[in-house]
C-alpha cells in the first residue's frame, strides 16, 4: 500500500487494501493454525507426559537419595502412613456391620 499522503488521505487503491487485507488474513490463519496445534489436547498430553518422564526421574532420585541419608524421618512416616492406612481400613469394616 502506498503511504504517500496527497491533501492529507492516505493513497492507497481498491485491489492494493485488498491484497493487504488478504495477506494480513492470511497471516493470522497462520498463526491460529500454529497456536492451535500447539495447544492442542494430544500435543499438551504429549508434552506432559515427556516432562513427567524427565523430572519425575529427577524427583525419584532425590526422594531416593534423601531417605537413604535420613532413614529414620523415612520410618516414622512410613509408620504414620500405615497407621493411617489400617485405620482407614478398619473405620470401613465397622460401618459395614
């Protein structure tokens, strides 16, 4: 489009504020196009998965290695863990009955 001002209105023909505005659409169809894929459900679960992979490898050696420098915290949570868990579970039975 011509930029040159003539008495003060931008010069500009029919078919050049057309083809303008059809390159423009154009390049917003693209990038909707590109934001869509990037968004998409498949491509989001896809990246999830690959970073849980990573990092919970990451996580799970860090878990590994800190109880294996302070076993005894490790103990009594796995202690309180299954005192929870046997309570949770005979709560359960006694209501059945």
């Amino acid at each position: 489009m011509r930029t040159s001002t003539r008495g003060g209105y931008w010069n500009a023909s029919s078919r050049e504020i057309a083809q303008e505005l059809e390159e423009t659409r154009k390049e917003i169809d693209h990038t909707l196009h590109a934001l869509q894929e990037r968004l998409s459900p498949a491509r989001m679960l896809q990246r999830a998965r690959s970073t849980i992979a990573r990092d919970g490898r990451r996580w799970r050696d860090a878990v590994v290695r800190t109880a294996s420098e302070n076993p005894l915290p490790v103990l009594v949570v796995g202690v309180g863990v299954v005192g929870l868990a046997w309570a949770a579970i005979r709560g359960a039975q006694s209501r059945r009955r």
